[in-house]
C-alpha cells in the first residue's frame, strides 16, 4: 500500500539522518585551527557574544547532539564494559572515534530502534494484511534499525581499510625517498601529511601529534597499526620498531618494504582479474543469457505459433 511505504520510508530516511548525525562531522580540511577563529574574530567590528556564537552553530550541533549525548550518558550507566570495548574498538577501525564516542553509537541504535519499531506499529495499525504478517513486522523492522548502524560501520571499516592498503604503496615511496635524501623519518612523515589527505596520512599526522606530546615513536606507530588492523600496515610498523631497536638503516628497511608493497599490489590485482570471470558468469547465466534467448528464440517461437494455428484452421 502507499502508506506502508511512505511509513518505512520515512523511517529509513530517518535512521539515515540520525546515523549521519552521529558518524559525520568534519573531515580534516574542514576543521578549523585556533589561528582561523582567532582571524575571524580580528575582522569583527565587536566580540560575538555567547548567544551568538551559539545561535550560529547549525541546528544539529544545538540541539540534536546534545539530545544525543544525554541519552548516551544515560544508556552508559546501564551497559556492559564489554560492550562499550568492542565498540569502541569498532570505531576505532572505523576512524571515527574522535567524532563519536562508544554510548553515542549505541544511543543511535537504541533510537533507530525506537523509531522503526513505532513505525512498524504504525504499519500494522493501517496495513490491511493478515494479522500475523503485521506482528511480525514489528520485531523485523525495529531489529533491522537496531543492526542498520551496524551495517554502515561495518562498511565504514572494510571502505577505510581498502584505502589504506590503496594508499599504502605510494605513501611508502614518498617515505623512501624523503629517508634517502636526508630527512629524519618524522620529518618524511610530515611531508607526506602535507603531500596527500586520506585516511593513511590522518594517521600518520597523529602519530606526529602523539610524539609531540610525549609518546615514543615505537608506541605511537604500534597505536597507529592498531587502530587500522592492516596487515601490511602492521608488517611496515613492525619492521620500522625493529630498526629502530636495532640500529638499521631506516633507508634501507622502507626500500625493502616499499618493494614487497609493490609487489603485493600486484598479486592482488592479478587476483582480482582471475576473480572476475567467476563473477561476471552469474549475472551473464541469469541476466543475459535468458534476453538472447528471447532475441534468438523468439521470432522462430512465434513463426511456430503461427504454422500450428493454421494448421489446426486447416482441419
């Protein structure tokens, strides 16, 4: 019926804007430095004051998050430690966890929840389907909101890992060549922050920020492969600690491992390229084939049709 699918689209939309809500937010080019505000602030006539400086945040950043940072304050106090780990590790891999935090996510859960749920009740209150059909409705839909942020975390983490390990080859080539020409190896770090914006080189800046701060270059890396669980990440961090601890040539170590990178992103292009032919045959056998048929077969099928009706008139 046209309400039902009104209704479910709306929830939809709705989740979507509520999971955009919690998982957006600026992206490193978008922030702005202390230097920007204070320039912003240079050209004004008089200092903003505190209501305007509000008022000219957007009406997510006023209402919803606070909205949203209560509940979660409230669901934390109700959920698990566990929980809150394994998610909190899941928005780590998916670099998100700067922008949202381990009860914000499950508070959108719990409202996406809520929202498809009363839709679906909704659904069954006016849908004229059989009564079983409805109920049953109900718990699929509010499951489907509640596992939805999931799904599009899922995602975020496979789509951040395929760019890094994209990324991961070229990067190291800078590196190589930074290295080589003379640059300490933080200093080749920054110019491949400056060089490129991806999710490899935010990384990287972090890592600058945490050593700035006082971390040791061995644990801010080791965190850095953490966080992005790559397994050529975690071979390249490895083989930098050892270096270190040894005394090797840095120079050397990101020659070497600048080569294999190279040499895997082949191997898996030619994977990739053995895969497709498997993969083009499903929807060749059940897509094309059945319209050649049709194209072929069909003019023969009708000259047959014809021939039998006249000779069936003929008797």
């Amino acid at each position: 019926m046209p309400s039902t699918g009104i209704i479910i689209g709306i929830a939809v939309v709705l989740g979507v804007v509520i999971i955009g809500l919690g998982m957006g937010g600026p992206g490193k080019k978008e922030e702005e430095s202390i230097e920007d505000r204070l320039a912003q602030l240079g050209t004004l006539e008089k200092p903003p004051s505190l209501e305007d400086i509000e008022l000219s945040l957007p009406f997510t950043e006023r209402v919803l998050r606070p909205r949203l940072r209560d509940l979660a304050e409230y669901i934390s106090k109700f959920t698990p430690d566990q929980t809150l780990t394994r998610t909190r590790r899941k928005l780590e891999l998916a670099g998100v966890s700067r922008r949202i935090g381990a009860t914000e996510f499950l508070a959108i859960r719990y409202v996406l929840t809520a929202v498809f749920g009363i839709g679906a009740i909704v659904f069954a209150a006016t849908s004229d389907m059989e009564m079983i059909k409805r109920l049953g409705a109900i718990p699929v839909l509010a499951a489907l909101g509640n596992f939805l942020p999931v799904l599009m975390l899922g995602s975020r983490i496979s789509s951040r890992q395929k760019e890094i390990v994209k990324a991961l080859p070229d990067v190291m080539d800078l590196l190589t060549i930074c290295v080589e020409a003379g640059l300490g190896f933080n200093a080749a770090m920054s110019k491949v922050v400056d060089k490129w914006d991806n999710e490899l080189t935010h990384a990287f800046g972090r890592v600058l920020q945490e050593i700035q701060l006082g971390k040791t270059r061995r644990e801010a890396l080791r965190g850095m492969a953490d966080m992005m669980d790559v397994s050529d990440v975690s071979t390249f961090v490895a083989a930098i600690v050892q270096a270190d601890a040894l005394g090797v040539s840095i120079a050397k170590v990101l020659r070497i491992q600048s080569d294999q990178l190279r040499v895997r992103r082949r191997q898996r292009a030619e994977e990739a390229a053995r895969k497709a032919p498997v993969m083009i045959a499903l929807p060749t056998v059940l897509l094309i084939f059945p319209a050649l048929l049709v194209i072929i077969l069909g003019p023969a099928v009708l000259l047959l049709m014809e021939i039998f009706q006249g000779v069936n008139i003929g008797l």
